[in-house]
C-alpha cells in the first residue's frame, strides 16, 4: 500500500499493481540520466509540459526502483501499461506531483 506521505503512488504494471516514490537516490538517478543539473533544473524540465519516451521511461524506472522494485528500464521497456502510452504519462504525472506538488 503506497505511502502519499513519502511520495509514493501505486500503478499496474504489466498486470501488477507496484509502489513507485522518487526517493532521494532515485531523483540523484533522474538528474543524471536527463542531464539536468539539479532539482530546479529537473522540476524546470517536467513543467514544461514537453516529455518524451527517453523521459517517461527515466520517470517511471528511477520511481519503481525508489519504491522497491528491482527493474531496469530494459524490463520497464518491455512491461505492458493499461492505456498505452497515455496511461504511462499518467503514471510519471501523478508520480512527479507526488513528488514536487503542485501540477505535473
């Protein structure tokens, strides 16, 4: 059961219901990946509203593996997501705004 207060949030994933939280090593991860620089720089890249694939699946691996999970983003690549595309920006959303507030 997923905690709101720690930022964490529950998701299907290939047919299971899983904990994703951008923990605090989970958002070093995130930085790193997206060339971000910081967290300003980050929470700076995902209010734009302009998120690509590379992106969702930096979001939804680095949340899954703070919330416990030990997947890559190679097996992350290879889940299936209810609602295709659309429902994995669902997930990052409701995962980012756990995370920063506010709108994601």
């Amino acid at each position: 059961m997923p905690n709101i207060q720690r930022g964490e949030i529950a998701a299907m994933l290939d047919g299971e219901e899983r904990v994703l939280c951008l923990t605090l090593g989970a958002l070093a991860e995130l930085e790193a990946r997206l060339m971000a620089g910081d967290l300003v720089g980050l929470a700076e890249r995902f209010a734009s509203g302009r998120v690509s694939a590379r992106d969702l699946t930096a979001i939804l691996g680095a949340g899954l593996r703070g919330g416990g999970n030990a997947i890559t983003d190679d097996d992350l690549a290879r889940m299936s997501v209810e609602g295709g595309l659309k429902g994995a920006a669902d997930i990052a959303a409701r995962l980012l705004r756990a995370t920063f507030g506010g709108e994601a």
